[in-house]
C-alpha cells in the first residue's frame, strides 16, 4: 500500500476543457492530450485551461424553474433575511443554468464550436461560470452588495452575446442542419433571458431595499413594482405606449411625405396581467413596427403605380394597424393585424429561423453594425457615416406620473438601472437596419413565461400576428434545465 504521503505526491489526472484542447490543437499544441502541463501551457495560448470535472459537477444540478408569481410572493415582502436568500439562489443558479449551456456548445460540431463569434460567447460564458463559482455564502448586506456589482459587471460585459450568436450562427448556416441550429439557438437565447431575469430580479430587489423610502416588509400596491415585475400590467397602456414610440419612428425615418398608419386598439381594454414590463414592450413593439413598415411600402408602392400611371390623386390613404384585446380566465391574447400585402412567400419558411433564408448575406452585413444589445427601449443611433451605435440614452426627467406604465418609452422606469434590462433596443432600429430577428427573437420571449406567438400572412392583403399571455403568472419560466450528460 502507498503512504499517506506518496500518496499526497502522485500527481492527479487531469480533465481538461475538450474546446480549449481543440483551439491548442489548432495551434499545433498536440501533446497536450500527452502531458497535462504541457497541455495547460498549449490551451492557455489559445484560451484558459479549463479542467472540465468542474463544470460536469455544476452540469449534474438541474436549474430550479421559477414563476412570475413566485417572484411577486418572494418579493412582496422584503426583509434582510429574503435579500440574502435571493442571493444566495443567485449565487448557485447562475453558474449551474450557465454551465449546461457550455456543455451544449460544446456538443456542437467542432467547425461550429471554433467559429470566431460563437468561440466569444463560449469564453464569455466560461469566465462567467468560472467567476460565479467561486463565490462563498452571502451571510451579511456587505457580501450582498459585493454579489451585485459582480452581476452588474457581468450584464453589462454580456451585451454583445446576442449579435455574436446571430452572427455565428448566420455563418454556420451551411455547416450544421438548420433545425438543429434553431434549437440551438432557442436554447442559448431562453436560457440567456433566465438568467438575466433572475440577475435583474435580484438587483432591482436590492435597490429596493436601499431606498431611502424603502420600509423593510412594507406592502406594495397593485400599481408598484416588485423587483422588475410589474403587479398590474394594463395591456393598453403598453400598446399605446409603444405606439406612440413606433409612429414616431416611422415619421423620422420614413420622411415628412409618408404617410403612417394609424394604430387602433379595441376589444377588453381593461386587461391586466402581471408580467416583466421590457419583455412586453419589446415584443408588441416588435410586431408594431412590422405592421407599420410593411403598410408603409405597400402605400409607397401604391403611389409610384398610380404617378406612372398618370392619377397619384387615386391613392387612399393607408389602411390602419388595428390591435384586439382579448381577456379570457387564464390568458390574455393581442391580435395585431394589419393590410401591408402579408410576407413574402419564399420568406415564409424561414419565418421563425434565426439561420437561414433568402437575406442571410444582408442580415450578417447589418448585424456587423450592432456591436451590443442591451437595455429596453434604448435608441440605436445611426452616424454620420451610416453605422449604428446602441448607446444609453441621456434620459429627460418627465413630470411624476400618476402610474410606472404611463412613462414614454424613451424614459427608463425609475425603479431600474438603464443598462441591466434584458432586452435590445431593436424595436427602435432604422427600417432599413434588417436582423431578421425580431419574429424569432420575440417569439423566445413570449413562450418563455409559457406564452405563444403566431403569425397568419394572407398574401396580397396582410398579416395577423396573436400574442397570447398568461394572466395568473402562474406558469413556469419554459427552459431546458438540463443539458446532456453525454460523455465530449
């Protein structure tokens, strides 16, 4: 038998980082499947050596779901104590849900996995997990406040994450079957907004309980409030909020002659429903901007046949975005529908895929121009050169309203930091400025508080788009909580 220590001295195997050892194999560093050391040396090269039994225990551990209801009944009523719990689920849910999502990238083939952008988000994701692991117990408000600018850092360093992902996969288009790469894609982007929710929702907590005005286990009115949940979410207020913001859009852009469509709701104009304010605004604003673009070149087009034809008096003037509010017991739907000449037919197919169709080429040439997506509702600006730039606003202070839903999109809700929302500003984007991925992209958020999203296109005529929302908030967040436990 070996001795207590020559058993101390025999050197452990070590597992290493199956994607750090296929970038130092690149680089022409082979031995390191022979020599750890050596392999440690190799990988650091071409990115960190990675001992990849650490991320198999974090793989092990199932995410923990959670509902917008659990998240207003943990909230409702702040205490020290609940703070520090809400940490503390931060502290171990982040880097477990993070580490399943590195297991699925790096299931991905290997001409996948080394694609420059997708190699960034990987990097990005493993000095994300790797920084959250090693966090200790949050115990006092002092660790707390730690834990925070670790997680504001961390939002703020992660904007580039959804350009870089639409960019590689754009690129690996022809190199993987375009469903798996959707799923893919899917996956990542709905694990991405759960861990953004609950890093907010935790953030936001603490600036509550921060506030000079905050009284620990104070209730809170159905008009507040509760972390980035917001109680009684009024279905119309955000659909004439965003409205007036996509109108406005359309008026700059389009020129002083176009004419805009009107934007008419009806229907159960008093729905309400609890809900994450940003997500809600990104996808009505989303479908708003759609219907409005698309009734405004069918108009355009109108008006070049009829100069041609010699009677531009003749052209009537745009038909109007009509939106229907439906309340049910356990959902609300919106109907969005509008009579811009529907989609395309050879755009169909790819309607809802994030990596093919017949404007890839340009999509991957505008994403180049979007270097970060961050907060809700912030203004992509263009410069004198063309390119756009997503700054953060300077934001005005507008009079006290009588209600947070009654605030201007360009106007952050004072309750949280103007760079920590989850969402892009890509509702404000030029017309001209096409990801292609604003069905896709809203869709993810809309089924990941159980929701739906789905589009009817009538050729010739229009298209119908109905959101469906969950009333009660009763619904787990829908995400993958494990990733494969299959061998690299």
């Amino acid at each position: 038998m070996l001795s207590s220590s020559m058993r101390q001295t025999r050197p452990r195997k070590r597992l290493l980082d199956p994607l750090a050892l296929a970038l130092a194999s690149r680089l022409g560093a082979a031995s390191s499947h022979r020599c750890p050391m050596a392999g440690r040396g190799a990988a650091t090269a071409a990115g960190a050596w990675r001992p990849v039994s650490i991320l198999d225990d974090w793989v092990a551990r199932e995410a923990r779901p959670i509902s917008l209801r659990q998240l207003m009944v943990f909230g409702r009523s702040l205490t020290e104590s609940r703070l520090i719990s809400s940490a503390n689920y931060v502290r171990t849910e982040l880097p477990s849900r993070i580490a399943h999502r590195l297991r699925d990238m790096q299931q991905l083939p290997y001409v996948v996995v080394t694609n420059p952008h997708i190699n960034d988000v990987y990097n990005l994701y493993y000095n994300a997990f790797d920084t959250f692991r090693k966090i200790k117990e949050v115990k006092t408000l002092e660790d707390n406040d730690r834990l925070c600018k670790i997680i504001s850092e961390m939002l703020k360093g992660h904007l580039t994450v959804i350009p870089k992902l639409a960019m590689g996969i754009l690129e690996c288009g022809g190199l993987m079957n375009p469903k798996d790469l959707d799923k893919f894609m899917n996956t990542i982007l709905r694990s991405r907004i759960s861990r953004r929710v609950i890093a907010e929702q935790h953030l936001s907590l603490t600036e509550t309980y921060h506030s000079p005005h905050f009284s620990p286990g104070a209730k809170l009115s159905e008009s507040d409030f509760i972390g980035e949940v917001f109680i009684k979410c009024q279905a119309r207020d955000v659909i004439d909020r965003c409205a007036r913001a996509i109108t406005t859009l359309a008026r700059s852009t389009n020129g002083p002659d176009a004419q805009v469509p009107a934007i008419r709701i009806d229907g159960h104009l008093g729905a309400s429903f609890p809900y994450i304010l940003s997500h809600l605004e990104y996808i009505i604003g989303e479908l708003l901007r759609n219907s409005v673009q698309a009734v405004i070149d069918r108009q355009a087009k109108l008006q070049e046949k009829a100069a041609a034809a010699g009677n531009p008096a003749t052209v009537e003037p745009p038909p109007p975005i009509e939106v229907t509010i439906c309340e049910a017991q356990e959902h609300v739907i919106i109907r969005i529908s509008d009579r811009g000449g529907g989609i395309p037919r050879e755009e169909l197919p790819y309607l809802w895929s994030f990596s093919k169709g017949p404007q890839s080429a340009n999509r991957l040439e505008n994403l180049g121009q979007v270097p970060r997506m961050a907060a809700t509702m912030q203004e992509l600006h263009i410069d004198e050169l063309g390119r756009a730039d997503l700054k953060a606003p300077s934001y005005p202070t507008p009079p006290p309203p009588p209600s947070p839903q009654d605030q201007p999109l360009t106007t952050a809700t004072p309750h949280t930091p103007s760079l920590q929302n989850s969402l892009s500003s890509l509702t404000s984007r030029p017309p001209n400025l096409r990801l292609g991925m604003g069905l896709p992209l809203s869709r993810v958020y809309a089924e990941y508080w159980a929701g739906s999203l789905h589009v009817h296109s009538l050729e010739g005529y229009g298209v119908d788009a109905f959101l469906q929302i969950s009333r009660l908030g009763n619904k787990n967040e829908q995400l993958t909580t494990r990733a494969s436990m299959d061998a690299v």
